[in-house]
C-alpha cells in the first residue's frame, strides 16, 4: 500500500491557519481500513462568519486586479498542481478509496481546467449596444458576483473544486471553500499551494465541517453565489435556505445515466464503455451508467460479455496498480448499497453477477461491494430508479428507438447518458431527445474543461466547466448614458 502525506489540516481564513477548537474535530477515516487518517476541524459558525468577513474584505482589493493578474496567479498555481499531481493523488485515493489511476488522470485534469480559464480570466468583458434611439450610449459590464461558497462532495474533491474555483476565481470572485467531511484532505493541502502561488491573503478561504459549516455558508446574505456538489436532498435543502437570503445558486447532484446500446452499436467498444459507466470509480460518480438499456437482439450477447467482465474484475487496495475496482467512501455507503441489492433481489430483478460483499477476507476490513449486474429491472423499479452511488448495474431492454427514449428519460434526473450505435441519424436523434445536460455518443465518461457540464431536473441547475461556468460568477450591470442636451419631463419615463 502506498502511503499517502498527510497535509496540515487546519483551516486557512484571511491568509492564516487557524488551529482546531478543543472538542470541534472530525476524524477522517481511510475507507481501505478504517482506521483514523486525519483530525479535521469542525468549524463552528461563528469561524465561517470569520472566513466570510475575510473573503468580503479581500475582495475589495481582488475585484480591482486586472484579469491578466488573476490568470498569472492561476497558470502559477496549475504549475504548482501538476508538479505535486502525484501526491495529491496518493492523498485523494486515500482519503476517499479511489483508485490510483482515477485520481491521478483526474489530478491532471484539474490542471487542465485550471489553465482552461486562467486563459478565459482577461477575456471578460460585456457589450456595447445600440438602442433605438441616436442620442444614447450603452453598455455592459461583467462584474464578479463577490464572495462565492463553494461545498464539494467526497467522491472526486480534487475535481469537483477545480470545476468551481477556477471559474470562480477567473470572474474575480473571493471565495469559501468547503470539502466534505467524509474526504477534504487535498483541498487542505491546496491552502499550501495557494499560499506558494501567491494569491492575496482571503482571496482563497477554506473551512472544514459537517451540517453547522455548511448552514453557515448558505444562509448569509454576503454571499453572492453558492456553488454545491452534492446530494439532491442536501441541494434542495441549500436551495430553500437561500431563498430566505435571496442567495443564487447552482447544483450539481445526482443522476442515474442510462448507457443504451443499439443493435448495430460496435459492442467491442460498446462493453467497455458499458463497464467504464458503472464500475469505473465503483461506480460511485454523478455520472455514472447506472443504468444498461440494450436493444433485445443483442441484450443475451451484451449481458454476458459484461456479466464475465464484472465477475474477473480485481477489487482490492487502490493504490495497486493491478486493482480494478477500489472500496466505496465508507462503511456507511457500503451498507446503504448492500440493502440497495437486497431490495432488487426481492423486486422481480434477476442477479447476473456479483451481489454482495467480496467473500476474501483480506478485505472485509475495507468498504468493498462486488460489481454487480441486475438483468429484468422494471423501469419504474427502485433500482432503475434511485440513484445507488456505487457498482450495481441496471440492465433493461427495448425493442425500439422510442422505447429507449422514452425509459430513459423516465427517472426523476436529467445529468449524463450515453448511446453505442454506428447510425449517424440516430446518434443525433436519439441525443437530440435524450433529457440530460451531457449525452455522450460512442463514448461515455468523458470529460473536457471546454465542454460545459451540469444537469436538469432532479440533478440540478447550472453549468460548469466551458465558458458558461463564468457566468455563474458574474452579474451583468447595464450603463446608459444619454448623449442628448434634451431636457426631459420628469413625469413620464423615457424609452
Ligand atoms: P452530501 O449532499 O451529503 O454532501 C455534500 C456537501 O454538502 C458536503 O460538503 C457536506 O458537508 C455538505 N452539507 C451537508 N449538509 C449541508 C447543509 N445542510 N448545508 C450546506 N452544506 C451541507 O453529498 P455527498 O454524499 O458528499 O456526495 C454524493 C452525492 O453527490 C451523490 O448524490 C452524487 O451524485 C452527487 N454528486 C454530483 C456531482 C455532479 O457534478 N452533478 C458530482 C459528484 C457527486
């Protein structure tokens, strides 16, 4: 097993490291063992209040940066990234059981992304516009919202963050960052890289905690946007508090992506993808393929070439380089998806593989569920339905474009999907009427910083990555001046 350094855990607010209150700490748990990696403090809500004054105050200086400042902070700090993208991968596949391989194309893809809009950061800026009458001059402006919250999920830190602070910090907000509880180590270590890219100090703040930190951070009118990853509970929840603050905000949650393969789709390229949807991450990614719809004629030949797959896939330590598949985040989430199997088997579904806890007991220390294939799954099932968060794979079939359609659109989410046919017009057709923010043809997990990301529905609202993200951290001011020497009646308005 590689071991992975643990990073200072203590939070950064204003450009200092704030030390842990005597009884406000968390333990972070190594999902491989379960024994106690990291002490991480639980912020109380009077220290968010201190971290939101710090972002609030620094941003009076940052929102006067020029966006060629910003980008050179942030091409210093995707250097800095990718020279410790090994580390920080060790330290992310610890801390949340992912494997090596994941965390490392994913630390080098938050690289990616960070230079992705270091590049957009000098190339805000609004329009001028013509109105109806001759005698005006108007125009935008972009402006940074101000202080931006930004909550990630346990399941990819490392990511999750970039997708909000680069954009974030490119539209010239400040920011509050918190990790979950469950895995927030690389986004501690980052408060020492930010610190040696030399962003101004309560430009980048980070604060660490469960439920109190998080209520803190989304129910204060400073704010001027809340950027969350997450569950749709949590989500909604953020959503309503806002309200109450008129806060706006963007969600990205959860989903249940149907992969459909078509009878003329390539199934050497199609299995893989199939596999790469569900068991990729054990299958515990927003995005996952979470559910198969197969065209009849081909289900019998894709189920079992995809069962036998599952059956052979090495679960163990992720550090491995031979490890397949790692544990899930926690023993918790192990046992959420054990009941989740246990209600298939009793819900008219068939088991095609896996089903249960791995029988070697080198590993019943560790979160670890087997890769588990489900054939028959009723659409309107639990399983076809909610989303598992882990490497249980739905499969139903069709016998017709419409029928695909119409099964996939039937869940409650709208995030990622997938298609595997060789038929041009279909591809767009059926991608066309797909209700998703992502639909991938011939492909699927497949992620660019250019390409902008997000759901709808049940799985949120708002986009990420791409340049729609800087819209999220920007608000545009309208300027109209008027040109005339008219003296005007101060009665009616003028249009
Ligand atoms: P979660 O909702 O339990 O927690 C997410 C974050 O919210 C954590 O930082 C947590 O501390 C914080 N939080 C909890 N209660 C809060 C409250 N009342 N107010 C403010 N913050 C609060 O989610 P999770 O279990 O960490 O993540 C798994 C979920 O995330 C899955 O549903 C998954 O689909 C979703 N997810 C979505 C995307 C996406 O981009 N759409 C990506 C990854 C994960």
């Amino acid at each position: 097993m590689v071991k992975a350094t643990i990073p200072d855990t203590r939070m950064l607010v204003g450009g200092e490291r704030i030390a842990h209150e005597p009884g406000r700490t968390i333990a972070v748990l190594s999902p491989l063992t379960g024994e106690v990696l990291a002490e991480v403090a639980d912020a109380a809500t009077e220290q968010v209040s201190n971290a939101l004054a710090s972002a609030e105050s620094a941003f009076e200086a940052w929102r006067t940066t020029s966006g060629a400042e910003r980008a050179r902070l942030m091409h210093r700090l995707a250097d800095i990234l990718e020279r410790e993208a090994d580390d920080l991968a060790r330290l992310e596949s610890a801390d949340n059981g992912k494997l090596l391989r994941e965390t490392s194309t994913q630390a080098r893809f938050t690289v990616r992304n960070y230079r992705f809009f270091a590049g957009a950061a000098d190339k805000i800026y609004g329009h001028t516009i013509p109105l109806d009458a001759w005698e005006t001059f108007d125009y935008t402006r972009k402006e940074p919202v101000g202080v931006a919250v930004l909550i990630t999920a346990w399941n990819s830190p490392m990511q999750l963050l970039a997708n909000k602070l680069a954009p974030a910090l490119a539209a010239g907000c400040t920011v509050v960052i918190k990790p979950s509880e469950i895995a927030p180590l690389t986004t501690l270590r980052l408060a020492d890289l930010v610190e040696e890219a030399g962003f101004p100090p309560g430009v980048i703040n980070i604060v660490t905690g469960g439920k109190e930190a998080g209520v803190a951070l989304t129910t204060d009118p400073r704010v001027g946007r809340i950027s969350f990853t997450g569950s749709v509970e949590t989500g909604k929840a953020i959503a309503r508090a806002a309200a109450d603050v008129l806060v706006p905000v963007t969600l990205e949650l959860g989903g249940k992506g149907a992969n459909i393969v078509f009878e003329d789709a390539d199934l050497d390229r199609a299995v893989p993808g199939v596999i790469a949807g569900i068991f990729a991450a054990g299958g515990q990614t927003c995005i996952a393929g979470s559910r198969l719809l197969v065209h009849e004629t081909v289900a019998e030949t894709v189920i079992s070439r995809i069962s036998e797959i599952a059956r052979q896939i090495r679960i163990g330590d992720p550090t491995d380089p031979d490890t397949q598949m790692g544990p899930v985040a926690s023993i918790v989430q192990r046992d959420r998806i054990l009941s989740m199997i246990a209600d298939a088997k009793t819900d008219g579904a068939q088991l095609a593989a896996g089903g249960g806890a791995p029988k070697d007991g080198t590993l019943a220390g560790g979160a670890f569920v087997e890769p588990t294939i489900f054939t028959n799954v009723a659409p309107d099932s639990r399983l076809a339905q909610e989303e598992v968060f882990g490497p249980v794979l739905a499969v139903t079939t069709f016998s017709s474009d419409e029928e695909a359609v119409t099964i996939a659109n039937g869940t409650d989410f709208g995030l990622a999907s997938g298609l595997w046919t060789q038929n041009v017009q279909r591809a767009h057709r059926v991608a066309r009427d797909l209700i998703a923010g992502t639909v991938w043809i011939n492909t699927y997990r497949y992620s660019a910083a250019q390409a902008p990301f997000g759901g709808v529905k049940q799985s949120g609202y708002g986009r990420e990555r791409g340049l729609e993200a800087l819209d999220e951290y920007l608000r545009t001011k309208n300027v109209l001046m008027d040109l005339s020497d008219d003296i005007r009646d101060p009665f009616a308005i003028k249009a």
